[in-house]
C-alpha cells in the first residue's frame, strides 16, 4: 500500500464528514418534509400539490437520487485527492 | 382463443425466449461467475440489474394499489424502498465490495472471525429470502391465471421451469444479463399505461406531474380524490391515517431493512471497481426512481377511475348489466365481488366492508344478472350521517395496476406488455433471491463451515443442487401459499433491519466492535423482531397492546437500535479484535487494490 496511515486516517475523517453532511440532507427531507412536519408544509401549495404531500410521495425520492449522485462525484474527487482512486 | 389472449402469448412467450437466450449466451462456468458473475459488469447494467432485482410483483402489481387504498401513509413505502439505496451508496456498498469476497455472510464471519456469526447470516438470509420469494411465485401464477388462462399451479410450474433454465445454468452471469433485459420489458409495462392514463384523466403526459393537475372542473385532481372519498366515507386521500411515530418507525424499517437484504447487497459484488459500487447505486436508484415517481400518480388515478365508473356520474351507482368488460373479467378471476346489499342492482362503492374478509364464491354459481354468487356477504349496515349506501364491492388491490389498461380502454398490446412487466417483475426478484439462497448453501455452509477441501468444480455442482432445491421448495410454497407470505414485508425487512445492517455498518465504522459485540446484538435484535412479530401476526396480539402503537411491520427499527446498543455496550467490556481483523478494517476503507473478487 502506498499510502500512508496518516494519510488514510484524514481521508476516511473527510469521508465520514462528506456522509454525514448528506445523510442530514436525506434526513431532513424524507423524515423531516414526508412526515414529522409533513402537516404545517401542506399549507404551502406547490405546482398543484400541498408540499408536504409531494415530499412525502415524490419529492424526497428525487431528491434522494441526487443526493447518491453528488457523494459519488465527490467521492471520486477525494479518491483523486489523497491518491487512492483505482 | 381471442385477438387478446393470442396477443398476451406472444408478448410472454418472445419474453421468455429472450431470457432463456440470454441465460444460454452467458452461462457460468466457474463460482466466481456463478456468485458474482466474474466481477466485470459495467455499472449501468448493474444499476440495471438491481432495479430488476429489487423491484418485484409486489413493487410491480400491488405497490400503486396500497397507496390508491391508503392514500398519504403510502409515502412509506415509497420512502422506504427508495430512501435506502442512499444508506446502501454510502454506508455499506464501496466498502463490501472493496473487502471482496462473494456473500453477506462472507463478510459476517471474517470481519467477526467466528463461524458461529457466520451461521446466524446464513441462517436470516435464507429465511428472508425464501419468505420473499413464495409471494414472487405466487405472484407469477395469478398474473398467469388471468392472462392466460391456465391455473394458479400450472402458472407457478412454468414460472418454475423458466428461472430453473437460467438461475441453474447462468448462476449469478445469467441472471444478470436476464435482469437487464427485464429491467426493460418491466419499465415499459409501467410506464406505457401510465403515461396513457395520466394523459386520459390529467392531460397532461408525465404522471410525475399529472398528479398535481387541474381538473376540467377547475378542482386539481387530488382535492376531487379528498372530496369523492369523504363524500363515501372514507378518509381524506392526501390525510395521514397512521401516528407519526408508526410512520417514521415504519419508514426507517423498510429503509434500514432494504439497505440489508442480501439479494440486493450482493448485487454490488459484481462490478469491477469500489467507484462502480458507488455510482451503479446511484443507477440503480434513477432506474427505481421511473417506476416509484409514477406510482403515486397511477394510484392517484386508479382511485379516481374507480369510484367515477363504479358509481357513474350521478354518483348512486351503475346496474351490474351495464358494467364494462374488465368488472366481469376480474370478478371471474375473484379479485373483484359484489354483494347487492340494497337489491336495487346496481354496484355501489363505498367505506366499509362489503363482505366478512374475502368474497367467498359459490363455483360457478350466477345470479340472474350474471353476477358471481358470493357465500360471505357482511350484514350491510352503514353509518347513513357518514356515506350515502352500504359498500358493496371488493376489489383486490393488485388490479389498479392489472386492470388500469383495461379500465382506461388501452390497446391490446398494452393489456399483453402489463401481463409480460408483471412476469418480468416477478421472476427477476425470485431469480435473484434463489441465487442467494444457493450461494449460502453452497459457499457459506459447504465451503466455509463443513468441508473447506471442496474443489471449485464441487462447490459449483453444489450451488447449481441447492437452487434446484430451492425452486421447488419456492414452488411449493407459490402453490400451497402459507399464511406467512402475507407478513413477507414484517419479517423480511424486521429481519434485514435488526440482523444484518448493524452488524454491517459496525464492522465497517467501528474498529474496535468485536465479535462479543457483533453477535450479542445480531441475537438481541432478531430475537427481539422476531418474537414481536409472532406475537402480533400469529398469536393474536390486539392493537392496544402494540408497544408505543409501532406496529410490526415497523418493529425492525427498534430491535435495529437494540442490536446497535448490545453490541456497543457487550463490545465495551470484552477484549478488542485482533490486530489483523483491524487491519481489514483499515483495509476497506481505502478503495485503491481492490482488484476481483477473490476466491479463497
């Protein structure tokens, strides 16, 4: 292995850090928007929809989409980054 | 034989063709292509392959239908079975396929290094994965039985035969071609009459957005679903009926629990590199994601076609002699029942149940109108302040999405291209499942606890004899459908949630867990699910006994958290793994040498 333990420690840190941060994200929308406070966001209309409801049964799984999309390229560039991409 | 029963044979028939021709051209010829298909498939057609994989008849036929019934709770379902797949990418995917090896319980046992641990993987995952393939069985036979028009039995034998020919010869290479092609034909069977049917009611072409539209009559199409159903006496469509705690239990249960079925992590073995792993869970879920965004709008709409045509424009019903062809052909195959509560003829839909559970049948027995003559009608009483009439319909869910062609008037060809998605559906799950089943048997067991001296040749010959066991057995099952296919979704996922995802991630995340740790809270969080779910599901446990009003479907996230909290609390006082299972540990959190998956 050419990289350092060091070296390896941070990326994995950085790793965890950049899951985290989405993780929240994914939280936010699917628990937070589709049902701890799917009833106070109905009250805002939304192309049609109450908001809530569309979180609940659309939205959040487009978001969730995007969500592996953005960890897969910002995984690729910390690979890159510490040097530990195939 | 009809234009449309020769239309549905062609469809089935050139898709079997197709999948028996695939599963010829890429057949297995050592374990490692039959575990995991040599470890070269591109990320697309992975993502392509889980999509089918993991989308079964469930997802297929009755998904559209729980929520038409249940309206906004659905969104756990919905949630559930997508929101995983981000746990999946960033939790566990890149790091099991970087540690390389070809099953769930490979990793249990060797990040663990006991076998005991490994036995209890082995064991859950083929009790997860048998429980979900009887309802895929079944599944093949009714859509066979309604299409075309052989028996229940005779449709689970040739649904047998079919996965037979290229889980058996193919392995993991076979099925993952084939689940690309079914992928395809099973996108198209939903997406095609979904696009119709929002068009036809919405005007609109995507149903994405056909569920937000305005109706002619100026009302958007989800408040007349709210008024149509408090009208009848039901609740509100876009109303939660479950607590918030239920829903989030339930929600994080299916999660956690996708997140850890072993059909679907195995899946991620197969490509050549950790950056695939990630990036073919991101396919995999936009590939979801065409069938699940629509679904809400094909419940949607169903729900609406319903209640307009069964109780016609002035809202009091239709005569049962003026119903259209798809009533008469789905209450010939019992998934429709009426029972003329009020005797005035006419069919009318409502809140309530129309008989004591499902219609019972007298034969072949007809009323003077034609109609079925039902044994079990309920005694029609109905809260007059709350709904105009009685109930007097059953409609099994599964045929929002069967009967949508017909409903909405489609082409025959559309009709023949739902039947084939169904089957497609149904068969790409079952594939995958007793693939999983046969690699536990074969690798698990026979290679890695009975007699490690086995040759390659040997385990393979064992692999292609346990799926043959397993497909009769899974047969068996589709054909004397046990109580227990209705509780699939409790205990398979219970099971997925509270056994293996904490192991997994604990074993990825912590180095210190240890083997104390990890099997202690595997026991506590089965056994905990486990018993629960008897309790509620088998013997009779009532609903104020359910603790906290979780109900067991959702009871996985608890003995989820359970399971984390044993094993950090047994890990904390017992010795700490040894120094080469930490350095594994280091090992497959740094994606460079990962190389294929290796033999061992």
């Amino acid at each position: 292995m050419s990289i350092s333990r060091e070296s390896a420690d941070a990326y994995w840190k950085e790793n965890v850090r950049i899951i985290l941060s989405y993780l929240v994200v994914w939280f936010v929308v699917s628990y937070g928007c589709g049902i701890l406070f799917v009833e106070q966001l109905n009250s805002i209309p939304f192309f049609g929809f109450e908001l809530g409801f569309w979180f609940a049964q659309q939205g959040s799984i487009f978001v969730f989409c995007g969500l592996i999309v953005a960890y897969a390229i910002s995984m690729n560039n910390l690979d890159e980054k510490y040097d530990v991409h195939e | 034989m009809d234009s449309q029963d020769i239309l549905n044979f062609t469809f089935i028939g050139a898709s079997f063709a197709l999948y028996i021709g695939i599963a010829i051209w890429a057949r297995a010829g050592s374990t490692k292509e039959f575990y995991i298909a040599g470890g070269g498939v591109p990320p697309i057609a992975n993502g392509m392959a889980t999509a089918a994989d993991w989308m079964s008849a469930a997802s297929f036929i009755s998904l559209a239908g729980i929520i038409s019934f249940i309206g906004r709770d659905g969104a756990a379902y919905l949630m559930g079975w997508t929101g995983g797949y981000v746990m999946l990418a960033m939790l566990l995917a890149p790091y099991l396929r970087k540690f390389g090896k070809f099953t769930v319980p490979d990793f249990v046992g060797d990040r663990y290094y006991s076998n005991f641990a490994r036995v209890i993987a082995v064991l859950c995952t083929i009790i997860i994965s048998f429980t979900y393939v009887a309802g895929q069985m079944r599944g093949v036979g009714i859509v066979f039985s309604r299409f075309l028009g052989v028996g229940i039995d005779q449709g689970v034998v040739i649904g047998m035969a079919i996965v037979f020919v290229y889980a058996v010869l193919g392995g993991m290479k076979g099925i993952t071609y084939t689940q690309v092609a079914q992928y395809c034909v099973l996108i198209m069977a939903f997406t095609v009459p979904a696009v119709f049917l929002s068009f036809q009611v919405t005007g609109h072409i995507l149903p994405q957005t056909g569920l937000g539209a305005t109706l002619e009559s100026g009302q958007s199409i989800l408040a007349t679903i709210d008024q149509l159903s408090t009208e009848l006496g039901f609740r509100e469509y876009t109303a939660g009926g479950k607590s918030t705690l239920d829903m989030f239990f339930l929600t994080a249960a299916l999660m956690c629990g996708t997140a850890g079925l072993p059909h679907v992590i195995v899946r991620f073995f197969t490509v050549p590199r950790v950056k695939d792993a990630r990036s073919s869970a991101g396919w995999a879920l936009m590939f979801i994601a065409i069938l699940y965004t629509s679904v809400p709008g094909v419940a949607a709409f169903g729900k609406y076609n319903l209640i307009t045509t069964v109780n016609g424009d002035d809202g009091r019903g239709v005569a049962y002699a003026t119903m259209p062809g798809w009533f008469k052909n789905w209450e010939n195959s019992g998934l429709i029942g009426w029972a003329d509560h009020n005797g005035d003829g006419r069919v009318q839909y409502a809140a309530g149940a129309a008989f004591q559970g499902k219609p019972e049948f007298d034969g072949e027995n007809r009323n003077t109108d034609g109609s079925r003559v039902t044994l079990n009608p309920s005694d029609g009483q109905f809260d007059a302040s709350k709904q105009p009439f009685a109930n007097e319909l059953y409609v099994d869910r599964d045929i929002m999405v069967l009967a949508n062609p017909e409903i909405a008037n489609l082409p025959g060809w559309v009709i023949a291209l739902v039947a084939a998605g169904a089957v497609a559906a149904a068969l790409s799950t079952a594939a995958g499942l007793l693939l999983v089943i046969s690699t536990a048997v074969s690798h698990d067991l026979m290679k890695k606890c009975v007699n490690p001296q086995i040759t390659d040749k040997q385990e393979l010959m064992y692999a292609r004899l346990a799926a043959i066991v397993a497909i009769f057995v899974a047969g068996y099952f589709g054909i004397n459908p046990p109580g227990f296919v209705a509780i699939v979704v409790a205990l398979a996922f219970g099971l997925a949630a509270s056994s293996f995802f904490p192991a997994i991630i604990l074993g990825i995340f912590s180095r210190r867990m240890n083997r104390e740790g990890a099997v202690a809270g595997m026991v506590v969080g089965i056994g905990s699910t486990l018993a629960y779910i008897i309790y509620f599901k088998f013997m009779g446990g009532t609903r104020d006994e359910l603790f906290m009003g979780i109900s067991p479907e959702g009871f996985g996230t608890v003995g989820m958290l359970l399971n984390f909290a044993t094993a950090f609390v047994v890990a904390a006082v017992t010795p700490p793994p040894p120094a080469e299972i930490q350095e594994i540990v280091h090992d497959i959190r740094i994606p460079r040498g990962a190389g294929v998956a290796q033999a061992h």
